[in-house]
C-alpha cells in the first residue's frame, strides 16, 4: 500500500503547540495513522471546499487537505471544536 506523506502549515504547527499534551499525542497519532488511510471511518468531506476534510479526535479536530495526485496530505488547521471554524 502506498503511504501518503503529512505536511503541516505553519499555524497548524502552532496550533499543534499550543494544545495539552495528552491532547496532542492522541492528535499527533491520529494524524499518523492518517498515512496509510486518509479517509478513515469518522471523517467528514468539509462542504465548499475541494478535497478538504476534518477528523475529530476527542474534543479537538483535525481539518486537512488530501491531495492524491501527489499523496500528499496537508494538516490546515487543529483546535477546540468550539473554536475552529471561527
């Protein structure tokens, strides 16, 4: 099976920063696990936007853009669900 490679914006590393820890070690590992099966059971295609999706992992999501052309997947954005889509 072919993996895809992750890349991180800037502000999703950021993001990714700011979060507690045990928040982000299950954050880093779904994104991991995000190489071998992009699209995994609970993920959701964001509306109005191509190739854009978000996983939610406890309280925090997870948008990302899949590129397959490239396999690439490109982490966007990561925060609170309250607060993500502000």
């Amino acid at each position: 099976m072919i993996d895809y490679r992750i890349e991180f914006k800037q502000t999703a590393k950021k993001e990714l920063a700011q979060l507690p820890r045990s928040a982000a070690e299950k954050v880093i590992e779904c994104i991991k696990a995000l190489a071998d099966n992009p699209r995994p059971d609970g993920c959701k295609k964001l509306s109005g936007v191509k190739h854009t999706y978000r996983i939610r992992i406890n309280d925090y999501h997870v948008v990302y853009l899949i590129a397959d052309q490239c396999l690439i997947i490109q982490i966007i954005k990561i925060g609170h669900r309250k607060e993500i889509y502000k």
